[in-house]
C-alpha cells in the first residue's frame, strides 16, 4: 500500500511533492506485472526537469519487492534454475529404476503413487532399489511443490514460504549488484521510514515515458476536490456512451476523441475500480538516488550493440542521392 494513502488529505496537499529526478510513481500499469499496481521511478536529470528542457520524463517500472517474488515473472527469474535442476535429478534417477521422469510429472499424485509403489514391490529383492524409489517419490513431491511457474500468486506465495532461503540468497544478489537488471530500494530510501524489510525492486529494462501533461496532473495529487484540476484517478476516465446512440458527426469525433484518451489512460495506470489513482508516493533521497543512477548507468554499459559498420553509413548517405 503506497504510503499517501496513509496520511491524511490535508498533511499531503501541504507536502506539495514535485516530480524530480527519483520521484516514486505509484500506480502505473505494467504488462510484464500485470497482476497488481506497479511503480514508476524518474530517471530524467534533475537539471533537465528544472529547466524544462523535455518533452516527457523518463521512468523504470517498479514493483513492490514482495510482490515482485510471487508475480510470474519474478518468480521465474528466481527459481527457474532450480525447478530445472530438480527436473533434471527426477529424470536421472527414473531412468536409473527403468522409468520416464518426463512421463512421471505428467501423471496425477495419485497416478504417481500407483506406479511407484508397483516398481518397489517389483524391486523388493533388489539391493538399494526401493530406497531409490522412495528417494523419487521425494524428489517428485519436492518438484510439485516448487513448479509453480504457471500456477497462480497464492500458490507461488506457497512455494516460496517451503523455499525461502532461494529467494533470499537472490534479494542478496540483487542488493550486492550481481543481478544487473534489477535493483533493490527500501523503503527508508524513498519514504524516510527507516523500514528496510520493505521497498521495490526496481527493473532496468523496462523504461518508459511519462507525457508532461500527465506529469503536471500527478504532481500535486490531492491538492483540490476537483479531481479534473489534478491527480489522475478512475473518475477521469472519460465516460464513453453506446456507439449506437451516436447520431451526428461531432458526437462520433468525440466518441472517438474519448475511446483513444480511456485506452491511453488504461493502458498505462492502473485505474481498475473506483477510488484507484496515479500519484507520486515519495522521493528517493540521497545517496541511493545516486546509487540507483549508477546502477543504471553500469548495467546499460554493458550491453553489446551490433553497430552499423562504415559500409552501411556509406550506403545510407548513397541513399540520399540515388533514391
């Protein structure tokens, strides 16, 4: 929950918040977190925002970290090795009792258990053999447990609690810079909380743009009671009546005018249900601004371009005259 929805209306007018270099959005859409409001973090130079030198500011989707490890996408960043891994052991040791790991995960709990209890008994007079068994059984249920990929949050929230310590291990990766793409905030960092168990994960190579008009309505959110004045909020949504009952010419431009505002809108914020907004929830301070920069700046350093080489600049500037 962002941290203005828990002051009161007057306190937060009173802050005034300007959009800077740092800024924490609260409540843009994502299509690669698409189960949950998200967050937007500016990284347009502060120096540029003050003397409105661009045309829109520039931000990288966040997530609140906790979320972050239970949505699909997170939770296949953190445990996909793993759940191959285990894949992997199941099959190994299947072939080893003569059986398909492959067509073992494919059968029900109860289809597993069958089959694994007739191989023990075939393998009772065997040395070690039903130990193995029971050591596939263990593995298979371990799997089970894990492969919540495609699954839904609840039970990747499931699978995450029996499998805390790869989370944790990855949060660590993520804080020491090992994990280049994404970077860790807490929440004393943007909402000088002193709360560090809490914050976003911030992911690098998701940027996008915010219009400035946009940027104006958002900057002092909940500064008036006509929600028109400022903020952005699901009550702006422009309301778009049946197309059947259009009939001139002006009402069509205008239902057009109003379909293409509500999509933009939608498409970017997440204004699901009445009450939903867009609005800034704090500021990153210092040094970490500082260091989120830096972060930034080191993981676009090191992606490789495929540059074009001094044949395709010669045929370009060709291009301009053979055309």
């Amino acid at each position: 929950m962002p941290y203005l929805k828990m002051i009161n209306k007057e306190v937060f007018v009173a802050l005034k918040n300007q959009i800077e270099q740092g800024s924490v959005i609260y409540g843009i859409k994502s299509q690669k977190y698409p189960s949950s409001p998200c967050y937007g973090v500016i990284i347009t130079a502060r120096c540029d925002i003050a003397q409105r030198k661009v045309p829109k500011y520039y931000y990288l989707e966040a997530v609140d970290a906790t979320s972050w490890f239970y949505s699909k996408y997170g939770y296949q960043q953190v445990y996909s090795t793993t759940i191959k891994n285990k894949r992997d052991r199941i099959c190994t040791l299947a072939q080893e009792l003569e059986l398909d790991g492959t067509t073992l995960l494919s059968k029900s709990s109860e289809e597993v258990r069958i089959i694994l209890d007739d191989k023990k008994q075939q393998l009772t007079a065997v040395r070690n053999s039903p130990k193995k068994v029971d050591t596939l059984a263990k593995f298979i249920d371990e799997y089970i447990q894990i492969a919540q990929i495609d699954s839904d949050d609840i039970h990747r929230k499931q699978a995450i609690q029996k499998n805390s310590k790869s989370a944790i291990s990855y949060l660590k990766d993520i804080d020491l810079g090992k994990l280049h793409h994404y970077h860790f905030v807490p929440e004393t960092a943007y909402l000088d909380n002193n709360i560090k168990s809490k914050g976003l994960i911030i992911d690098f190579m998701e940027i996008r743009s915010l219009p400035l008009e946009d940027a104006k309505k958002i900057a002092v959110p909940l500064s008036s009671s006509n929600h028109s004045e400022s903020g952005i909020y699901y009550s702006d949504l422009p309301t778009l009546q049946p197309i059947e009952n259009i009939t001139s010419k002006k009402e069509f431009e205008k239902y057009i005018k109003n379909q293409a505002e509500y999509t933009r809108l939608k498409d970017n914020y997440w204004l699901e249900h009445d009450g939903d907004f867009v609005a800034i929830d704090g500021t990153i301070k210092s040094p970490w601004c500082e260091h989120l920069m830096q972060h930034f700046s080191n993981c676009f350093s090191r992606i490789g371009l495929d540059n074009p080489t001094d044949d395709d600049y010669k045929k370009l500037i060709e291009n301009c005259y053979k055309e």
